[in-house]
C-alpha cells in the first residue's frame, strides 16, 4: 500500500522558538494547530504542499505530565537546544493493512498504532513506546487522517512547497528497504552518514533548507 510525505517535523523548547526559527529560514511564520492533551503537549503548522505540512511541536507548559513518554524525544530533549528537524511522517488510508504487511521485526520498531483526536480532527499514527524518534528521526513514522480532511487544507498558502528531503543514516542501504517495505513514493534522497534531516523548501525568495 503506497505512502506519501505527510508532514515535517521540528521540535523546539516552545512554540514561540520554534516558529521564529522556522519564520527565520522560510520567510513565514507557522500558525494555528492546538494541543494534544494525550502528549502533553501543543503545536503550529505551516503548510509547504497541497498536503503536506510542517509541524513545529512542543511541551505545553499549562498540560499535566501525560502517562506515557512524549512524543519525538521531547522529554529527553535539552531546553537549551535550537529548534532542529526531528522526524518526519508518512501516510497512508490504511495503516492497519499497511503495519501489518510490514516485516514483524520493521512493524515492531515503529512503535503500535495510536488512536488520537484534537478538536474535529481524528487520525491514527504509529508511535514507538519510548517516544524517540526511530533511527533519530531518519525513519519515518505512520500517519492515517480516517475520515478527518487533511490538515493542509485549512492551512494559508503561502506559496511554500517541499521540494526534497535528504535523510542521512549510518546504515543507508536498510533504510532504503524499510521505505520500499512502507511502498513508498516522494521526494527522499537517502544518504550514509550521521543520522539527520535536511529539507529544501520553495519559498518566494527561493530555495531555503531547513534542519
């Protein structure tokens, strides 16, 4: 079953960092998105596609501590570290068929399919159970809207578009296997080395990337 990019995402110490450190590098600041009161913690979104989008996510300070790790390592994250391009997602209209024509050992490191909701907006995603992002983010997640419009919908366009996204990871070859497992199609160049993630992002001044 074929996937796509989803969305981006970038975590920061608060949303007002984050969203300064994105309006930084691409001309415009994220806006809307809410709070995940499962997580513990909130978001603002920027749309770079027809459907798809960046994330900016934090800790909300005002959210009690929730039963489980956070999401994207933000619990282990240090406070005083910039804003940095953390995972990415990909998505799917059937994550339950999808997770589980995956290889057990693949599925397993995912992390289990996780219902979520936020105000009308209702969606499934694979979560690992220790939080952090798998292969430090250079493996994507698993994300299923169900019957919710997708959020880029309700996004401004702002005219920005994802035009690539380079994944580097110490063991290249594997993570290309795991996206042919996930069937996947979109603009992702895998590369050996440190993990990490680089986005090129078409803006109205051009071409800016973002870490």
């Amino acid at each position: 079953m074929t996937t796509t990019i989803d969305h981006l995402v970038v975590a920061a110490s608060t949303l007002d960092e984050g969203s300064a450190h994105v309006a930084a590098r691409l001309g415009v600041a994220p806006g809307g998105g809410g709070r995940h009161e499962r997580m513990g913690t909130h978001n603002r979104l920027l749309r770079i596609g027809a459907s798809t989008y960046l994330e900016v996510i934090a800790i909300d300070p005002e959210a009690p501590p929730p039963a489980r790790p956070r999401w994207f390592g933000l619990d282990e994250r240090d406070a005083h570290a910039p804003p940095t391009l953390v995972g990415w997602m990909v998505r799917t209209t059937r994550i339950d068929l999808m997770i589980a024509s995956l290889p057990a050992a693949l599925a397993a490191r995912l992390g289990p399919v996780t219902p979520m909701r936020r105000d009308d907006l209702a969606w499934s995603l694979t979560i690992p159970a220790d939080g952090r992002p798998v292969d430090d983010g250079a493996m994507p997640g698993v994300i299923d809207w169900l019957a919710s419009p997708h959020p880029s919908g309700r996004l401004v366009d702002h005219g920005l578009v994802l035009e690539s996204l380079v994944v580097t990871h110490p063991d290249a070859d594997a993570l290309r296997a795991a996206l042919r497992a996930m069937d996947f199609r979109g603009p992702v160049a895998v590369r050996r080395g440190d993990a990490r993630l680089a986005a090129s992002i078409r803006t109205a001044d051009g071409v800016r990337r973002l870490t």
